[in-house]
DNA sequence: TGGGTAATGAATAAAAATATCAAAACGCTG
DNA sequence: CAGCGTTTTGATATTTTTATTCATTACCCA
C-alpha cells in the first residue's frame, strides 16, 4: 500500500465517506500511470484488468470523488475530454496542438498567485494551472 | 464592421476560406461578448438573434474555424463544456471551483515561455495558459 | 456481529461534440 | 455580371463524454 492510499484513508473517513476496493484500485492505477494522463475511460480499462466486473460509473464517480479530495486533478487542454493525474508535485504540461498529446516539463515554473484581482478587488486562489502549447516533434 | 472582422476577411482569403455572413457574425457577437466567455450552445442563442435560421453546426464549425485561425480562444475549466472569447490582448482567468463562473483578472501575469524542456530537449512553445482557481465571494 | 448508510453495478439519460450530405452561396474568371 | 467549380450551410443523425437512477451490495461503527 503506497503513500496515496494511506492519504486516502485518512481523508475518506475524515469527511464521512467510505473505502473501498474499487476506490483504492482507481487511485493507485491512476499513481502508476505517472505522466501518462489518461482520461476516464482508459482509466477504466486499466482498472478493469485487476477489477473485471468494475462498472464505468463507479470509476467516473470516484474520479469526480478523489478529485474533491485533492488526491486527483483534472486537466483539460481543448479537446472534447477531460485527463487525469493523481496529485503529485507541483509540475506543469505540455499538449500538442495537433495531435493533442500531453507530457510533463522538467522544469515548473512558479506563479505567485498572491496578488490576483478583479474589479479592483483581490480575490482568494486556491490554485492555478499554467499550461504550455504548441506543436510535437512528430507533428512539425 | 470593426477591427476583428477586417481581420477576419484578410485571413479567411488567405487560406483559401470563404467569407460568409454567418462567419462574421459569430465572431462579431462574440467580440461583443467580451467577458463573458460564452459556450458554444449560448453563442449559438446570441447568433440566432441576428439571423433566426442558422444552425447550431455552422457555429460550432465557424468557432472551430476561427480558432484556427487564430481570432477566437478555446477555454476549459474543468466543467464538461469549453467557452470561448474573440482574441484580444494577453489576459488571465479565473474560475470558480463550485459555481464554474469565469471572469478576466485585471493584470496579466507574464510568463517567459522561451525555456520549456521536455525530457531534457527544448519545446517550442506557441502559446500558453494560466488560469486562477478558486471560490467567488458568493460561493464561500 | 448486526444494522444503518454509503457505494456499487447496470442501465439509461442528458449534454456536448462531431459527422453526413444534398442544397445553397461564395467569389473567381471571362 | 453571369456561369461555374468549390466551399459552406442547414438539417439531421451519430458518437463521445458526462451524469443520474435505483435496487443490491458491502463498509464500518457500536
């Protein structure tokens, strides 16, 4: 059992839900599959190969549910669906404007988003996500 | 006809498009619409005012058009829909997380973009992102 | 170990994105 | 400015993704 389940443990009880398998299988898959960014229904299918009778709803609910508690985000770059990673080190990405592939930069850069206003009042962020664009080697 | 459109017939000729009424008007009432980051459906309504039988295709494919070329912008928040805005110049957004409402920050950050690597190799990075997260005042 | 309740599985609904194709419209060319 | 090849439209259908429903299952606290 890696560190992200045992986060998840505590902070499943914590706010009065439950843990299960299929909860814990989603999130550790989601761990293994560092810097691919896959998106709900491959998720699915990885999960499957250990879960067989695992239903897509489940996997999509406890996506939306790992997301609330900040183990998993949700990116998104243009296309018609959303990718997911499990919540590791602040890092930013990449994604080819054609073929829509996504990776990981070596390097994050750092935003103080401290002095964020609108309308001439400052307003309170949580968190932000900068996101790099162009085109892949492949698809030059 | 303002600034955008001449823009847009410049462009559109160039690649070997058309100019056609209904490609105007999307990206004229879309112009109008600077700040309120409609999605595809509700630019859709605001078209429709003008000219009551177009239909709901040719602005999507017009938006897709147009982002190509580069007078419109694709944005996503993590809900299940993109929104979009007419290119003006470099602005920043933020999003809140509970209500999904989108509004322009009023001071653009700047990100040098020029020293992204992937896997050690520099990537030439065409444009990019950063959006601010968080919870408006009416949702906390 | 029993029981109240959250979560699952299976199915389906709803929303959003995209494709198809005959008919219409654009705009070049003479 | 009229004809014509080609792009674009309108209308509709299809696919993909997201979200919901509800009876049954399975957590987990006392």
């Amino acid at each position: 059992m890696n560190k992200n389940i045992k986060t998840l443990n505590q902070k499943i009880k914590q706010q009065g839900y439950r843990m299960t398998r299929q909860r814990e299988i989603v999130l550790d898959e989601l761990s293994k599959a560092k810097g691919r960014h896959p998106k709900a229904d491959e998720i699915y299918q990885m999960v499957r190969k250990r879960m067989p009778h695992i239903s897509f709803g489940t996997v999509y609910r406890n996506l939306r549910l790992l997301k609330e508690l900040g183990l998993v985000r949700e990116l998104c770059f243009g296309k018609s669906f959303s990718r997911f990673e499990a919540s590791v080190d602040n890092h930013q990405h990449f994604s080819c404007m054609t073929c829509g592939k996504v990776v990981d930069i070596d390097e994050p850069f750092e935003v103080s988003a401290s002095n964020v206003y609108v309308g001439g009042k400052p307003i309170e962020v949580d968190e932000y996500r900068l996101e790099f664009y162009g085109r892949c080697d492949d698809c030059r």
